[in-house]
C-alpha cells in the first residue's frame, strides 16, 4: 500500500525530539493509536516524554517494557481531555498474542477514551489502524532521523 504523506526530522538533541512528540500529540484525540518503530535507544520513550508534557502527565513517562502496557492520567483541568487516559505500550517482551488478551489490550483499544502509543509493535498488532508511524533511526553523528507518516 501507498503511503500517503510523511514528514522527516532532524533531531540534534534529546530536547528537540521532546518537542516532536509534544508538537505530534496536539493533532490526537481519544481513540487515536501512534506506532513508534526503531532501534534501542532511537528515542521512542523520549519521544513520549513529549506527548506525556502535552497531556499535562504528572508522573515521569518511563520505558514500559516490563509491565508492558502503562496508562496514564491526563489532566482533569483539560476539559477536552477529560476522562481520558494515555497508554504507553511497548510490546518488545510480548511473545504470543493471548499474553496481550490477557492483558486486556483488546478493551483498551476499542475504549474512544484512549490515546495509544505503542513502541515496538509486534506483528500480533499488525491490523491495528494506526492514525500516525513514526520511524527512529540514529545517524552516524548519534543525531536521530524521525519520519513521521500520517496514515489517517
Ligand atoms: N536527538 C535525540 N533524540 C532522542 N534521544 C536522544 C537524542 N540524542 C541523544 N539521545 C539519548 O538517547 C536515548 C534514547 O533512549 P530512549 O529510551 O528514548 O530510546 P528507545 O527508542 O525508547 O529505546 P528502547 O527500544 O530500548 O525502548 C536517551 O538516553 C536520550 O537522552
Ligand atoms: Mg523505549
């Protein structure tokens, strides 16, 4: 299939890929999943500190990798966002697809009040409708190419 249209970004610090995913979090809305592929310390879970600042979380934004999938509250003083959670997924450890039924992914998907970022996404979630992918790579001076399809 065709992607429609993508954007590249040169990111030079760990602060400016922040402000991608602050920037990217501000044209979401409940039911909306994000996909976050590429390599180990391509800067994913950076990336979600971002959108964790946009949606006013206040916990830090940690890599989700043991517990697998992670919610977050957003700020009752967002009318908007009211209700609404932001779940960090990272699936990195998910083996088989019954691990991710029984973690109860499928409800958390098709709750409208949900805002997903899954890093990682396995081939069990392959048809997932994700409304953006955005792709990681680290260049040879350690900056990050960020790539990010919208796929809406
Ligand atoms: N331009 C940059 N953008 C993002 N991270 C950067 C950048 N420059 C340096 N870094 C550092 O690289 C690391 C990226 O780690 P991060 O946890 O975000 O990666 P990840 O893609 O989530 O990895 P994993 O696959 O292990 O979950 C951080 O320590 C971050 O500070
Ligand atoms: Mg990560």
């Amino acid at each position: 299939m065709k992607e429609k249209c993508y954007e590249t970004f040169l990111s030079k610090t760990t602060q400016d890929t922040i402000n991608l995913g602050l920037r990217l979090a501000n044209y979401l809305k409940g039911g909306d999943v994000v996909l976050l592929k590429g390599g180990m310390g391509s800067g994913k879970t950076t990336f979600m500190r971002g959108v964790g600042l946009f949606f006013k979380v206040r916990e830090p934004i940690q890599s989700p990798t043991f517990i697998i999938i992670k919610p977050y509250n957003i700020s009752k003083n967002n009318v908007f966002f009211k209700d609404h959670k932001l779940i960090h997924v990272d699936s990195y450890r998910l083996k088989k697809k019954s691990d991710f039924y029984d973690l109860g992914f499928n409800e958390i998907v098709n709750d409208k009040k949900n805002i997903i970022f899954i890093e990682n996404p396995s081939n069990l979630m392959a048809n997932i409708k994700a409304k953006y992918i955005v792709y990681f790579n680290i260049n040879k001076n350690n900056n990050r190419i960020i790539k990010i399809f919208d796929k809406s």
